[in-house]
C-alpha cells in the first residue's frame, strides 16, 4: 500500500485524458446492464459495484455509483484470482469469489470476474459484485448476528471457475445456488453480472482495436499514476500533524456490557496519510468484526468523503499507509465471523475518520451519520398454496451529522453506501406477507447542536399470512448512540420493538438473530438522526420554532434541547411563535445545571426511566446514561465510557464546560 | 395557412414558421423575457406575422421546468395515508453525488406542514384493510381552506390497485374546497410504487395550475391577436396537447423545452431515408443527445427535472452533458487537461469575445484552428484571435504544447467526452453507432458533428438548414399524443389472452375519448399499444409492440425472449414470465408541414472564399469557404470545407465530402462515404 509510483506519463495528453473518461464509462456501463436485467432486490437498490482492474488486479477504475463499502476491496479478489489461477487463466473464462478472508466484503457480495486478454495476453480483468438476497447458512439472509465463525453464516466460495473457455459449467454454478434459499434468482443474477463483465471486455477490445494494446495498458497504469498524484498534491497542501479518536461498537454478545473501541490514529507528513489503529479491541463474539478487506475499505471511504472530487482506483490506495493490528475487531482472522461488519466496525472507522478529517478541514466538518440496519424476516408465505419460502429484508435512511454552518441532512442512506436506496413498500406487499404500518420521519431524532443532526426515520409493520418465520437484525449503536461534537449531541438509540404497548411488548435490541415471530406480531425500528454540530445553546431559536412548525422537533424537544420556549400562535396555521423572555431563562437554567446532570447518579437516573418520568432522551441527552431500553436496566460499564465519550466530544465544548480531557 | 412554432429557452425565444402555400419556412430569435409569453409575441413580430393569419400555433416551453427548478410555485397540500406523509421526503434515500457531504438533495416540492394524513388503507390486491375516515379527509380540506392552497396532491399508498379512496377523498375535497384544483395519483400515473406515484403526482399538483394559468394567457392573448385555433402545447413525451389538457396535466410539461429538439432532429432524419438517427443539440453551456431507434425517438418513464423526485412520465429521452461552445478549458491538480463542465456562458462568454473572459473555451480553440471565422452572426460580432490565443496558451505551456497545439488538444477532449456520452446513450443499449446518423445542430453541433462521427464510425452527419433554431421547428412536427397505462401483474403462463385484449380495449376507450374532446377526427386517432413483459424475479421490464388484437401470447413472449436477448446479450426461455404494465399511446394526427423539397441537380459550387485552418495535420491548410445561403441542392463540397451560416458553422474535414440535399441538409459523408 505504501509501494510509491510515480514516473512520468508516456501518453499524450489527450489520449490519457480521452482514455480516462472513457474507462469510467465503461463501468458505469456496467452498472445500467446490471441494473437492467438483476433479479435480488438488494442489487436492484445498488448494492453492488463494478471495477476495471490491470493484470495484476489493481483497480483502474471503479464505478462512480458504487456502494461505498466495496471501495477498496475489489483489488483485493483480483489479485486472489490471479493468485489463486496464476498460469491457469485463459480467454473465456470466468471465476466468481466471496471470500472475506482475502479481502471480499461479506459473504452475500459475490464477485463476478472475466479475464480480458488481447492478442493471447492477459490484460485485464472486468469484475462485477452484486449482494445477493441469500447464500445460505442458518439464517434466511445469511445475516446470522450470534455467528461465532462463519460456518453457519453462508457459502464461502474461494476462487473458483464458473466459466472455462467459453463452456458455462453449470456444475460449478449448481454447487454454488444449490447452497441458496433463491436458487433461480441466484443464478439470474449471476448471468446478469457476467454479461456485464462481458460488455466491459467487449468495451475494452474496442481500444486495444483503436489505440493499440501497448497504449491501453499504459493508460491502465497512468490512470492509476494520475490519481496518486492528483491525492498527493492536495495531501501536501494540508498540515502535517497527528490526530486521534476513537468511536465503539455497543458490545461484545459473548462478554459482559461495556463499549468496544475501534481508535484510530491519523498522520499526515508531506504528501502521505497514514492510519494506525493499533488499541482497538480485540476479535469480539459476533459479527460485527470487520476483515482486512473491509477495514480497509472504512479507511478509503472516510478518506474519499474528504477528497470527493479524486476518482477512484489503486493509485488512490498508494497514498494510504494503512496498519491494522491482527486479531482485533478491525482485523479478524479466518474463520472469525464477519458479514455484519458493516453495521459494526466498519462503520466505526468511517465516522472515527469523519470526525479526524473534520479538524484538518473544519470547513468540510461532519459529525457521526446514521449507518446501516438491516432487518430480516425469513418464512413461508401463506397467501398461497403452496406457500413459497418469502424474504423481507429491509433497510432505512437516517439522519447524517450537522456540519460547518448548516444542519446534517434528513432521511438520507447510509454512510455504508449512500447510493443504497430504500424499497418501496408498495413492491414489499406484493411479494411478502408484510403490511407496512407506517414509514415515517421522528421528531426530535437529531441530534441537538448548533446545527442539528439530520432526522432518523421509523418504518414498522404487521405480520400476516406467515408461518415458520424468524426474525433477524443487523445494526449497532443502541449504545453507542450516533454522537454528535463541538458541544453537539447524540441521536437516539436504534433498535426492534415487537408489539409496542401491547401486553406483549418486547424490545429486541439492535442486534438478534432467528427471533420466531408468528401472524399478527407488529414491529417497528427507528434509525438515528445525525449528531449535532456545536452547542445546542447557541441555535438561533428562529431556526427551532422552523423546525417545530415542520414537526422536525417537538416543543417539548425545543425546550429540553435547545432551551428555546415556543408557544402555538395557530396550529392550523402551522404559526408558532418564540417565547423570548421564557426562553432566555431556560437557557440559563440549562446552562447553569447541565454539566451537573452529566453527572447525577446513573442508578437514580435509570429508576426515573422504569418509573415512566423520563424518557430515552432525556436519559441518553441530559445526563449520558445507557440503559437497556426494554427493562430499564442500567448498563454501568457502558455508561462510564458513553460518559467519557460524551467530555470528549460535547460538554468540554460548552462555553461552561470542564477542561478538555 | 400558416404554421407557427415557437420554443421558449432559457436564453433565446425561437420562432419558426411554416406557409403552406409554397411551402417556405421563415425563422427568427428574440432574446427571452421575464414574463415568457412578451417574448412569444415579440418574436411573431420578428417575423412579420398576424396571429390573425395563424392556422396552427404550438409551442414548447422551459416554463415549467424553471419552475420546478426555482421553486417559483402556488403553496400545494398533500393529503396521504397515515404514516406516510414522509414518502415524499425520504424519497429513495439516494444522493446524486456519492462522496460529497455538502452536496444536499433538494426538498421536497411541498412542505412538511402541508402534508396531511388521512387514516385508511387497501392492500397490495386491492382489498381494502381500513375504511376512508372522512372526517380526516374534511378536517384536512379545513386546513387547506385556512392556509389558503389551491392545488391538492392526493396519494394514497396502492391507490393503482384500488382507487375508490382516493377517487372518494377527491370527491370531499373538491365539495369543500370549490376553488382547488385536485390531482389523485390513480388518475395522474396509476402504476405500483409509492415514491415514483406520488412524486410524479406532487409534480402534477404544483405545475398544473401554473401552466395552466400560463396555456390560458397565452391563448387569450393569441385569440385577441384574431388566431382562432387551439393552442397547442408541447409536452416532454414529444407530442402536443391542448390548453384545456394542460390544466388538469400540466407535469406533462416539466420537460417540454428538451422534447423539441428531438422531435425535430427525428423528422429530419426520417425525412432524409435514415430511420436511426442520434441527435446532438450543442449550444453555448451544453449539450442534449437524444436518440432515434427504427423511426421511433427513445422515450424513458425513468426523469426527474431535479434528482430524488421522479416525474414518471414517459419523457423524450435527451442526456445532456456540460460540453458547449463555452465550455472552460482546465489543467487539474495532477497536470491533466480537462474540459468543462465549466461554462463562460453567454456572459461574460469565450475570450475571444472579448467581454472581459479570460478563460480558454472550446470557441477559443475553434476559433485559432480557423474552423471558426473572426465574425459571427453575418458580421454582426467580430471574434478576437490574440484574446483566444493568450487564453487557450494558459493550458497549453503547462502541459508544454504550443498555442496549435493546444487549442487542438482542446477540442479533441471535448469531442471525446461528447463520444462518451453517446456511445453510453447508443451502445448500453445494444445499438450500433455504424447504424446512425448524427444529426448536427445547435449553434456549436456542425462544428463538431463530422470529427465526432468519425470517432464515433457513425459514417453520416445531417446539418439540418437552421441548426441554431431547429428546437422550434420541432414544435411544428408534432401530433397531439397522451399516454395511458395500466398495471396488470400476472404470469404470462397463466394469463387468459381475452382478459389482455380486454384491458387493452377499455384503456383505448379512453384514450378515444380524450382525443375526442380536444377535436381529433375518429380517422385522425392512432392507437399504439405496449405490452411490458419481464422474466419473474426481475425488477425491470422490457416494453414489446403490440400489432392488432391479441388471440395469443405466444408471439409476444417470443418477441420478449428476442428483445430480451438483443438489448442484454442473453435470454432465459426457460424461465417463467410476467406481464407487468399495459399501456397505450394515443395520437391524435395534426396537419403536418412539408418541408420544402427541391429536387437536388448535382453540382460543384464555387467557394466564396478561403481561409487558413488547421485537422489533424501540423500546418494548416487551405480551406474552402462557402456561405450556407449559397448552397443549392446538390451542391457538392469536398473536405476541407467550411459553410459559415448565420447561426451556425459547418466543419467539413478532410477526407469527407458533403452534399447538400433536397431538403436544403448539409450531409456529411465520413471519409467520403467509403
């Protein structure tokens, strides 16, 4: 990664220039012949991503659209294929792979990849990755939370030939969708990403014929210089320095309560960036544990947000000195589980760079976004007879961070791909026994700052003619709550409430696995607002009186967040009005007080929970306590770390704050 | 009789008109105005016409793009099912730009506190899950009343497979709120997913009572000026539609002002024998590319005038690049040459005109390789060779290429991008460019056409007579057209084929009657019907042509398996296949002009003079001159060659021949037709 590669460019001006641009359409080519013919839902809400890689499976260029978790992966299964296949590589074939252990993202992300030669050499590869709806394992969806190894999480498929000189081997592929709850789709959207490796073979071709093959593979190898100098140079324009922090997954399933660290130490010298996160924790017993490949790519994709004007390839890469200890939560070896990575460490590494990158650059500033949660039901549909095995996997946008001058944007996907789009729930009904009950935006759901927090939204629903069917999730950050800086606060928790005010409530939690759920059940999850950006004091009270006649806030969360006091002029009217003389004492009841609520016993804090006096918010906002949000319970351990967390990054900002530590 | 076109843009308000007697065209352009209707007027005036002497009047408009663009909109409500008035704003959660936190999707058209819920609920088939509370839909009409809106989005989750509610809520609202005007999103676009519906319907509600009010002014003021017929307006799937339309539809036209261009690059095409034709409308800023397969213009359901908020109407479908005559010429960080989609616009312009740019521009370059003359417009503006020289040399030394040099290096990035945006339009969709004809216009198109085409092994280009207002005669090409669709999920394997033709009959029924009420004859109507098929599990569709009633579905499915496999390299026979959506194109035939035909004598003109100008060679050569007004059908012209025309300049590279057709077109054969 540190290998440095600069030599003078040997093309024209023009050609590279043409050439460039024209490697970039082949892979957004790629991207609508994928989209045109997918079968999985998931690859039809664009996760998926396609790549141009050299001979030795560098990446040229990698889609402009691609879902940002597979940045800085897709090198990593070419050159597992070349490695793999070395001498054995020949015109016609085609080799799938999904292996996270060298590299691939997770299990469901298979990797479609064609060698393409030209005049017998081998010159490039074109490949292809799409998320498939299921690749087997214990639970429907191959999302498995309480996986220790990946043995019950799906089919793991090394590099292996789905295609030899052109003759299609169908036992290979039998092997691969036989292991699938989708078997049929599966195999469609295998054809579907093959034919779109073909058309960028075809596309490439098309240049060897045009400029010749000599010129085409120094293009392959300038494009990737031209991007490490592009990075380089605007590297040297910032300060050298050093910066650290550290963000947490909620906890270890398998040890007691207590945030799990993931830190992160940034420098820059020169023209050169270099991460160390060395203290992060050790391999944790769930799936939140992120591979080599896809620690990496959080690295890429927080460094990317800041640069988002350089395009993406392995010249990129060059410019990223990158050291990730073995055997912790941003390392974990074979055979430790990994597919939730996403919503776990990987996840952690990106907010952890926004929030370094942010005092590099305080002009581009971003507190912590919402990231993924994926929720899955598995069973039979019995609106028909025979009842076919049916599959709600489901997704939200939430809220991203508040940033310089201007709040965090509403209901927007997640950082893990912002191009990952929602289902529409209209296309769910027809296809599963589930009847949305509501898919809304949450009041108050942003994170309280100067610039708050973008919304969160809720989306929950009924169950109907079902049988058999289990319930899973994958999501983070009940605990470690969506952090807000500069004073800013957090969002709110994440987590499955089933049956909510009925005799049988029950909260989930925000990861759980093969919960049974029968006909009739109503669930509902929220997803975190952004974090706020600077004192919650100091927003203008125009803005919260704004945001109340919109209902992004309550006047109840205009008072207890901001301290600003509005009073109804005419609700039909939507006309709310600033109490001034009430909100100026509010704020000083506030700031006079809240450093001292930070620290009100935890234990009196969280029997004012079970007692129905206070709420979430006020729980997780006032005074930085963490609580199991079904039974009230409170979590000690985790609450003294949320409470260092919370110095850190809010109340040392306030103007009546403590020292920074 | 006289027909008369105008097109409203941004910038310049084109006119076009056509006498039938004599079959001559006249054109003009008038700079466009704050109330966009003087400009119309001011152009009619332009041309020496009475409205009084107007037998057909159409018009395509930016009017309601604009408005969307700029918000400049009345107040609208949405009235939905409960839980879902966010629809709207969480939209598909996507960001245009990927990887730049600051780059936001706009809002929403209407506001949070405008979105009211009613409680009620019909499921994916139909059924209906909880009865329409009235009292929420009267309790939201009172509010609306006191907010004082007129325009009403109503959008109810599965309203395509059961519309009672929202037909019933429309009912209420239009009881208590006499004055609004009410869009429901079964009627507006009935078809299965909330976003896509109740976006397009939202877009419906906000531009219907504007252009409306718009269509209206405009017919009134044409009526007073003595014209007598219906005003007929251009909406963005290419055909026209009557004032009284556009009042209940008018996010027909959010994208009008595009639809033009390739209605009008189509006709030529298909009037010079070529039934594929890419067209490519290069102005000052951009450049729109629109596409003609087998004598059909390629329409798309998949727009948006702004990103995250679809208006799903089947739309003309034009990809626009920032790559025009003012494109910014630019070395990056890492030394590269690059090339807009910066633009000097028309002010302060291209260096060399010398109004105070300073950057390089593809005119400047254009200009210094003598493909452009030092005079524009007829001599009415002159172009400054040492301005474009020094700008075009602030790219050239840091890449070490001297002014020629440059200047050269700059058009051909900006012919490669233009390449790579129509490749991308022709060749994902399994076309053949060696298949086309580019079709040149724009004031910049002819400039570039020719070495464009030979990048492109497009073996044709066809400069149309008036590049710089072809968008207007566009609009006199046109039918009156509407659209009608149904959804109709079923497996073909088990679908009754007299079911099919039934609901292909009863949405033809509507269509007559709609042409009916805007005048066209029963002998006038064309019906066209599709049929949109997929394999199960997939979440496209493939759209296939029906011919004549349907008996059978085996043909239509072997036609999918084919179409199928010629648009995506693969077909799956063995795969069960679902219908997905009927729809059928209503057209309603309007007297069309016949361009003026002149049987061509084959001849060699003589130049008008000559001047220096630099291809692919190092020296320059010297070239050919011809004024565009000079050239009779027939003429043939040999490349190098240059035809300056008042809007326009033709380059004719060497190596190609050009010949003027009978139709007055400049037809560029590449490499000289071999």
């Amino acid at each position: 990664m540190t290998e440095k590669r600069t030599e003078a460019q040997t093309l024209d001006p023009v050609t590279f220039e043409v050439l460039k641009n024209a490697f970039v359409t082949v892979v957004d080519e790629m991207a609508e012949q994928i989209l045109r013919t997918c079968h999985s839902f998931v690859i039809w809400a664009r996760d998926f991503s396609n790549a141009l890689c050299d001979a030795e499976g560098n990446t040229i260029m990698q889609g402009s659209q691609d879902i940002a978790v597979h940045v800085g992966t897709l090198h990593f299964t070419a050159k597992a294929v070349v490695e793999a296949f070395r001498g054995d590589i020949h015109e016609g074939d085609v080799f799938a792979i999904n292996d996270p252990y060298v590299g691939g993202t997770h299990f469901n992300d298979v990797r479609i990849i064609r060698p393409i030669f030209a005049g017998g050499e081998l010159i490039a590869f074109a490949q292809s990755n799409g998320h498939w709806a299921d690749v087997g394992g214990t639970v429907p969806g191959s999302f498995d939370v309480g996986a220790k190894t990946h043995f019950g999480e799906g089919l793991r498929i090394p590099a292996v030939r789905i295609w030899s000189k052109n003759e299609y081997r169908q036992d290979v592929v039998n092997l691969i969708t036989s292991n699938t709850r989708a078997p049929d789709d599966v195999e469609g959207d295998l054809l579907a990403q093959a034919e779109a490796t073909r058309v960028a073979e075809r596309e490439i071709l098309r240049f060897v014929d045009k400029y010749g093959r000599e010129t085409v593979k120094t293009a392959f190898a300038e494009v990737q210089d031209y991007v490490e100098r592009l990075t380089r140079s605007r590297v040297a324009e910032l300060p050298d320095g050093t910066w650290e922090t550290e963000d947490y997954i909620d906890g270890d399933l398998s040890a007691e309560e207590g945030l799990v660290p993931v830190k992160v130490k940034m420098t820059i010298e020169g023209d050169k960036i270099s991460y160390d996160l060395t203290g992060s924790h050790p391999v944790i017993g769930s799936f939140l544990n992120a591979g080599m490949g896809t620690a990496f790519s959080g690295i890429v994709a927080g460094t990317k947000t800041f640069f988002p004007e350089v395009p993406l390839n392995s010249g990129f890469y060059r410019v990223l000195d990158v050291h990730l200890p073995e055997n912790t939560v941003v390392n974990a070896p074979w055979p430790t589980a990994v597919t939730g990575f996403c919503s776990g460490a990987y996840e952690k590494i990106m907010n952890s760079l926004f929030e370094l990158w942010s005092e590099v650059m305080p002009e581009r500033a971003l507190a912590c976004c919402f990231n993924l949660e994926y929720l899955l039901i598995g069973g039979q549909d019995k609106r028909s007879d025979p009842s076919p095995f049916f599959m709600w996997y489901d997704w939200m946008v939430g809220g991203w961070g508040g940033r310089h001058n201007r709040d965090g944007s509403n209901a927007t996907s997640p950082v893990f791909g912002v191009g990952l789009a929602v289902q529409p729930l209209e296309g769910q009904e027809r296809l599963t026994p589930v009847v949305t009950s509501v898919h809304e935006i949450v009041p108050d759901s942003g994170g309280p700052g100067r610039f708050r927090g973008g919304c969160g939204v809720q989306k929950g629903g009924t169950l109907t003619a079902i049988e058999d069917t289990v319930m899973s999730y994958c999501c983070d950050r009940a605990r470690s709550i969506t952090w807000g800086m500069q004073g800013g606060l957090p969002s709110c928790p994440h987590g499955v409430w089933l049956n909510k005010g009925g005799p049988d409530e029950k909260f989930l939690g925000a990861v759980f696995s093969n919960v049974p759920v029968k006909e009739g059940d109503a669930f509902a999850r929220p997803s975190a607002g952004g974090g706020g950006y600077g004192d919650p004091l100091l927003r203008d009270p125009a803005s919260v009186k704004e945001d109340v006649e919109d209902g992004y806030v309550s006047p109840e969360g205009a008072k207890r967040d901001y301290g600003v006091v509005v009073r109804e002029v005419d609700a039909e009217l939507a006309e709310w009005e600033v109490d001034k003389e009430a909100t100026e004492k509010e704020r000083t009841l506030i700031r006079g007080g809240r450093l001292g609520w930070m620290r009100e016993d935890p234990e009196s804090v969280a029997e004012r929970y079970r007692g129905g006096q206070i709420g979430a918010l006020d729980a997780i906002r006032r005074h930085g306590v963490i609580l199991d949000w079904g039974t009230g319970e409170l979590l000690p351990r985790t609450t003294e770390g949320f409470r260092v967390m919370l110095e850190r990054r809010s109340t040392s900002h306030w103007k009546n704050g403590g020292p920074r530590r | 009789m006289l027909h008369l076109a105008v097109d409203i843009g941004g910038t310049f308000t084109d006119i076009c008109v056509f006498n039938e007697e004599g079959g001559a065209t006249r054109v003009g352009k008038v700079s466009s105005t704050k109330d966009p209707i003087d400009a119309v007027f001011e152009s009619i005036k332009a041309v020496g016409v009475s409205p009084a002497d107007v037998g057909l009047f159409s018009h395509g408009t930016t009017v309601a793009t604009n408005a969307l663009i700029t918000r400049r909109f009345a107040r609208a409500a949405m009235v939905t099912t409960k839980g879902f008035r966010d629809v709207l704003e969480i939209r598909r959660g996507t960001k245009q730009d990927l990887w730049d936190a600051y780059k936001d999707v706009a809002p929403p058209y209407i506001r949070r506190r405008d979105r009211f819920e009613v409680t009620e609920r019909v499921d994916y088939s139909g059924k209906v899950l909880g009865r329409l509370d009235e009292k929420d839909v009267r309790r939201a009409a009172h509010l609306i009343r006191r907010r004082g809106i007129q325009t009403v989005a109503v959008c109810l989750v599965n309203s395509h497979a059961n519309p009672s509610h929202e037909q019933r809520t429309k009912e209420i609202l239009e009881k208590e709120l006499p004055d609004a005007f009410v869009s429901t999103s079964s009627e507006v676009l009935p078809e299965i997913f909330e976003h896509e519906r109740f976006s397009t319907t939202v877009a419906n509600a906000v531009l219907s009572p504007l252009v409306g009010d718009y269509a209206r002014r405009l017919a009134e003021r044409m009526k007073e000026g003595g014209y007598e017929g219906d005003v007929l307006l251009l909406h963005s799937g290419g055909g026209v539609m009557t004032a009284d339309v556009v009042e209940r539809l008018g996010g027909r036209l959010a994208s009008s002002g595009l639809a033009a261009g390739a209605i009008a690059c189509g006709h030529l095409a298909k009037l010079a024998g070529y039934e594929n034709a890419v067209g490519l409308d290069m102005g000052g800023t951009s450049a729109d590319i629109s596409v003609m397969v087998d004598g059909e213009t390629r329409t798309t359901n998949d727009w948006a005038v702004e990103y995250g908020y679809p208006i799903r109407f089947p739309s003309v479908e034009v990809s626009t690049i920032g790559a025009g005559g003012g494109s910014i010429a630019w070395i990056d960080a890492a030394g590269s040459l690059r090339n807009g989609p910066q633009s000097a616009g028309s002010d302060p312009g291209p260096a060399c005109y010398d109004r105070g740019g300073e950057e390089p521009t593809n005119t400047d370059a254009n200009l210094l390789l003598g493909r452009l003359g030092e005079e524009l417009i007829g001599g009415a503006m002159g172009l400054d060779r040492s301005k474009a020289g020094g700008a075009i040399s602030k790219v050239g030394e840091p890449i070490g290429l001297d002014t020629t040099e440059a200047a050269r290096a700059v058009v051909e990035v900006a012919n490669a991008n233009l390449a790579d945006a129509i490749r991308l339009a022709l060749i994902q969709r399994g076309h053949d460019p060696r298949d086309f004809v580019l079709v040149a216009f724009g004031g910049a198109g002819p400039l570039h056409g020719a070495e464009l085409a030979r990048e492109l092994s497009i073996p044709t280009v066809l400069v149309p007579p008036n590049p710089g207002i072809t968008s207007a005669l566009g609009c006199l090409l046109v039918d009156i057209r509407h659209d009608f669709s149904e959804m109709h999920l079923v497996p073909a394997g088990e679908t009754d084929p007299e079911e099919i033709e039934r609901r292909f009959v009863a949405l033809e029924e509507r269509a007559r009657e709609r042409l009916g009420a805007e005048g066209i004859a029963e002998k006038d109507m064309r019906l066209l019907r599709t049929l949109a098929m997929r394999y199960v599990g997939q979440w496209r569709s493939l759209e296939i042509s029906v011919e004549g009633a349907i008996a059978s579905l085996e043909s239509l499915l072997e036609s999918f398996h084919e179409e199928h496999e010629r648009q995506h390299a693969y077909k799956r026979e063995a795969s069960p296949v679902e219908i997905y959506q009927l729809k059928v194109a209503a057209i309603g035939e309007t007297p069309r002009p016949d361009l003026p035909h002149k049987e061509p004598e084959e001849h060699e003109p003589d130049p008008d003079g000559h001047r220096k100008a630099f291809f692919g060679e190092d020296e320059a050569v010297e070239t050919a001159v011809y004024r565009r007004d000079g050239l009779r059908p027939g003429a043939k012209i040999a490349g190098p060659a240059i035809v300056d025309q008042l809007d326009s300049t033709v380059v004719v590279p060497p190596g190609d021949t050009a010949e003027v057709d009978g139709y007055s077109n400049v037809i560029i054969k590449v490499g000289g037709g071999e």
